[in-house]
C-alpha cells in the first residue's frame, strides 16, 4: 500500500475565525503529543486525499520535521456547501491497539440488478479493534452471487485474525431484497 502523506504545518492564529485562503484549519492528537496541536493542511492535498482513501484516511503526518503515522477522525463541512471547515487527525504509534470504524464497499450489486434483485443496506460501516497497521482504509464485500433473503454478516468479511470486530456477531449489515423492474421508454 502507497503511503499517503499530509503535510500539517502550525497554525499561528488559534482564535477566532480562520481565514488563510487555500488552506483547512485542523487539530494534531495522540500518541507522542503533548495535549493537541492546532495546524493548517493545504485544501487541495487534503481534498485528493479524502477523494482517493475516504473520510478516515490513515495518514503519514508531516509536522515539525517529524513524520509519524494517524489516522483523520473527523471532518467537519460548512452545512450548504459542504466546503471542509477543519479536521481532526489523531496520531497512533504502530503498536496502539484502537477502535476503528471501517466503511463497508458493497461491490457487484449491478450483477443483483440484472437478476431483480437489490441490496438494502442496514448498516454502512464495521466496528473494528486493532492496530493503525492493521486496518485496511474500508472493507469491500462481493454480492454478485448473493441470492434473494440472503444477509451479510460477519462471516463475510474477510480480515486478519489479529483484528477484533467490536459489533454483535449476530449483527446484519445488509440483505439481499426484491428489487423492481424500470420500464423503458419508447422513443
């Protein structure tokens, strides 16, 4: 896996509203901090980031001549634009065992689509237990060859036995439902 590196360089004005255009205010934690430090990461480094691994991105953070591993915990938008207004990156040493909520990626449901079927989605992410090396950014499961009643549970998820799963084992993330017909227009 390519490491994903975000440069976070100090924010000198920590009140008030932050207006230095170009860049996203955010907050540095964890392992090896001493309380938080307030920093700024530039918007378009942190954008591609999010667009190519998704809102919890492990990270190598570049900060104060150090580089050290983490985790973005929290995106925080403007409510209309949806513009990001700050982020939190949390900081973990390789051995810290932590929760992580994992997005599910539920591949192959044009294949269901083609058989009248649909996948209804109960629950979009998995509760995880282990270290930052570890997890995997999401986790994708194939429902190409799922049939009508069938759920998606753990026992389909295929991870490293070191990691513990903190959700219920009974838990279902998805069901394979009747799905509709869409007719056509004639021209």
């Amino acid at each position: 896996m390519e490491e994903v590196k975000l440069q976070a360089t100090e924010r000198i004005n920590k009140r008030g509203k932050f207006k230095e255009s170009g860049f996203v205010p955010g907050v540095l934690y964890g392992d090896g901090t001493e309380g938080s430090a307030s920093v700024k990461f530039e918007t378009s480094e942190l954008v591609r980031i999010l667009t190519a691994h998704g809102a919890n991105a492990k990270v190598s953070v570049v900060y104060n001549k150090n580089k050290n591993p983490g985790m973005i915990k929290e995106i925080q938008r403007e409510p209309v634009s949806g513009r990001i207004i700050h982020v939190d990156v949390q900081i973990m040493s390789k051995e810290h065992v932590q929760s992580f909520k994992i997005p599910l990626v539920f591949v192959g449901e044009g294949e269901l689509k083609n058989r009248l079927l649909a996948l209804k989605v109960h629950k979009n992410e998995v509760n995880l237990n282990g270290t930052l090396n570890m997890m995997p950014e999401s986790l994708e499961i194939d429902v190409s060859q799922k049939a009508l009643g069938d759920k998606i549970t753990l026992k389909d998820f295929k991870l490293n036995k070191k990691i513990k799963v903190e959700d219920a084992e009974e838990e279902i993330y998805a069901a394979v439902v009747q799905g509709y017909a869409v007719a056509e227009e004639a021209e």
